[in-house]
C-alpha cells in the first residue's frame, strides 16, 4: 500500500486545493490525538489519507477502508499532500510517475455501485471469488466471448494483475471488482448465472466466519444462479471441503456431486503447487434445480431528523448494539471543526459492512458512500437511526 514515512506532519488549512486534489476536511481521533484523517476528493473518488504519529516514525499512507478504485489516485493525493504541506520525506513507496497505461485503458474494474445500480443482466453471467492470479478467469473469459465474467478480488496487486491482461488480450467480457464477495452476491438479480466459482478460498481454520462458504453464501448463490446452474467449489483442504459438503447438504432440492482429483481446464497457480506436493483436489458442485424469486430489497438509509448531543453521541465508542442476525460496533470515534465522525461495522457477523458515519449538528451522512443496499444493512441502519436518537 503506498505510503510515506515522514519527519513531522504538518497540517494545512482546509478546505484546500494542490495539483487538481482537494483536501476537504481533517477528523483526529478522540482517543489518540497522533491519528488522523485527512479526507480527499480525486477524479470523482471520495477517500481519506490516514495520518499515524508514532514513537519512533511518522507516515501519511492510504486508509484501507475508503480506498478508491484506483490506486494511482491514492498516489497522487500523498504527492500532493506531501507537496503543500512541505513534508520532509525520509522513505517513500509512492510513484510520481503516470498511470499504469494498461489500467488507464481499462474500464473493466468496476465499483460496486456500477452493480447495485443497474446490474448487466443482457447475457449469462459467470462470476469468479477470490480469483488470486486470474488463470482460471481469464482462461474461460477468452473461451466464452459471449458470456459476462465477473472476478471478485479484495487482494489489490491480483486485480490490477488482472486488468494489466483484460487490456492485453482486449477483453470485452470481463469485469473486475474489489470487494467482498459475500456481499456482493447478496445484489445478484435471481435466476441470471450460469456458473460461480470458488477455487481454492482461503480455509479460515481458526477464523471460520470468515470463510467464502457459508449457510448465507450458498442461499444467495442459488437464488442468484438459474435452473442448472452450478456453484464450483475446489479445494485442496479436507478440512474445509468436510465443512462445506456438510454446509451444501443441508440444502433441499439440489443435487451435489463430489468429485476427487478431477482434471480441469486450466491449473490455477495454487493448484499448480498442491499438485506438485501430490496433495489431493476435492471438489464440491451444487446443481441448482429451482426457480427463485426476483430479488427485491425494501428500505432506504436516510437517517431522521433530530438527534442525541455529540458527547452523547461519543460515548458510544467502543459499544456493541446486537440484534436478530446482526449487529454495530462503534470502533473508532474522530472530531472534526464542525462536528464528530465514528468508524464503525455493521450488518450481519458473517458479512460486516465497515464504513464511517458523519455527524454535523443538522445532518448525519454515511462516509464516502452509502452501505451496500441489503438486508442486514438496512436493518442495522434502522437500529443504529435508533441509537442516535438516544
Ligand atoms: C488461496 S487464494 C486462491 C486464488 C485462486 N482462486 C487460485 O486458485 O489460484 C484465495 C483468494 O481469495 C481472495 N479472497 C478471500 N476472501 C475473499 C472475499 N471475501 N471476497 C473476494 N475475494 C476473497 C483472496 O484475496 C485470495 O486471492
């Protein structure tokens, strides 16, 4: 991720504007005045710079949580920074050159907003999770011209991997996103894919709620997959291929087929290793038999009108408010000139939105974007509407 160590931070007024980036506002921790938040706003993307004082180094560097879709702009808004602020730079891994001309040409990657707004439904969808070096995506998207492929990735170096060979190979088929894919399938329109792939997840033996494969995971695939549609599992764990067939039988009419060492098309590049280890394949298809209904979400994130005092409001830092299927964790809590900010997640356990929320004395707005619009979203959103009404 890029960054800069730093001397000394300085601060600069806000809002301010320096090489076409504009600095809008700075939010400092309430708890630990040495961290803080400076929020920007590039090429249309909304995100903050994450400043940390610490004993012995100083670094301004990107925030993970509101990083925009491209990472060049997260290097343009440190140089930038850095430049107004007249930081001295003692280490940087931060590129003052242009855009990588292959992510400049694509339009492949894609927001989630690009989905959630109006989802390509013209022709068969086949959806890749986690797809890590984009062997096997790439592999069936050059093979399948008249399908729409969708790879999920949260591994930032794999996507623009990725897109460096959507360019190269001048794919028209293929849309890259950078997000959870858990919560992604839950915006899926029903009845439209054809395939979904999981090769190779991540096992999460010792953090099993974050595994790809869940009750809920399988639900909103087989909505979202047609009749005969598959959801592939690989893996090469016997533990967790033990978890999920026991996860996918407890399903009513679908059909699951087991297979050990199968041969496919294309060897991704962990498969590649666990074959050279003679280690064994297993893997899980499940065909689904059923029509579903269209997916309809009810609900809105506007938040009412009036509110508990800002102290009030901050004392929620660190609280945890459960409910049926959910629950808001207040993580973090900033101040800023004209209000107060608090980072928090929300949604269901197994599929946490994180976001920040801010409060001003007439407006409460969630930071950079609103929540991706499902079900336990909305029902957190409800709640969390709730607690700031004391
Ligand atoms: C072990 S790698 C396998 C990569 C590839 N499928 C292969 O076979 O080579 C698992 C990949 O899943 C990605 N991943 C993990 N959890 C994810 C999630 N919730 N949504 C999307 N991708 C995820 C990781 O970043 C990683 O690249």
């Amino acid at each position: 991720m890029p960054h800069l160590h730093i001397e000394k931070f300085n601060e600069i007024s806000f809002p301010s504007e320096h090489n076409g980036v504009s600095f809008n506002f700075i939010a400092t921790n309430v708890n630990n005045d040495k961290e803080k938040l400076i929020a920007v706003s590039f090429e249309e993307e909304d995100f903050f710079l994450l400043v940390k004082e610490e004993e012995n180094r100083n670094l301004l560097k990107t925030d993970k949580l509101t990083r925009p879709a491209s990472i060049h702009n997260v290097h343009r808004a440190l140089s930038a920074y850095a430049n107004l602020a007249e930081l001295n730079v003692l280490a940087s891994n931060v590129l003052s050159g242009q855009k990588n001309i292959h992510l400049e040409e694509v339009t492949a990657l894609k927001k989630i907003e690009y989905f959630a707004n109006d989802f390509p439904t013209g022709r068969e969808v086949r959806i890749e999770v986690g797809f890590g070096s984009g062997r096997h995506l790439l592999h069936q998207a050059a093979n399948n011209k008249d399908i729409l492929f969708i790879g999920i990735e949260i591994h930032r170096p794999s996507i623009e991997q990725v897109l460096k060979q959507v360019s190269i190979q001048n794919l028209d088929n293929l849309l890259v996103l950078d997000y959870d894919a858990r919560l992604f399938m839950e915006l899926v329109p029903s009845n439209l894919v054809g395939k979904v792939y999981v090769h190779f997840p991540v096992p999460w033996d010792k953090k099993p709620h974050r595994r790809v494969i869940s009750t809920s995971f399988i639900e909103e695939c087989r909505r979202a997959l047609k009749v005969d549609g598959q959801l592939e599992l690989r893996t090469d764990s016997e533990n967790y291929y033990a978890y999920s067939y026991e996860t996918f039988i407890a399903f009513n009419k679908t059909v699951l087929h087991i297979n050990k060492n199968k041969d496919i098309a294309i060897v991704s590049k962990y498969e590649d290793r666990w074959r050279k280890m003679e280690k064994n394949i297993y893997d899980v298809t499940m065909i689904n038999e059923e029509d579903s209904e269209a997916l309809y979400i009810e609900g809105n994130f506007e938040f009412s009108k009036g509110k508990s005092s800002f102290e009030e409001i901050l004392k929620l830092h660190k609280t945890t408010n459960r409910f049926e299927g959910g629950f808001i964790h207040f993580e973090r809590a900033f101040k800023m000139d004209d209000g107060i900010m608090l980072r928090l997640s929300m949604g269901s356990y197994d599929r946490p939105e994180h976001l920040y929320l801010i409060i001003k004395e007439n407006s409460v707005s969630y930071y950079p974007e609103l929540p991706l619009k499902s079900k336990s979203n909305l029902e957190a959103h409800k709640i969390l509407d709730g607690i700031l009404n004391g």
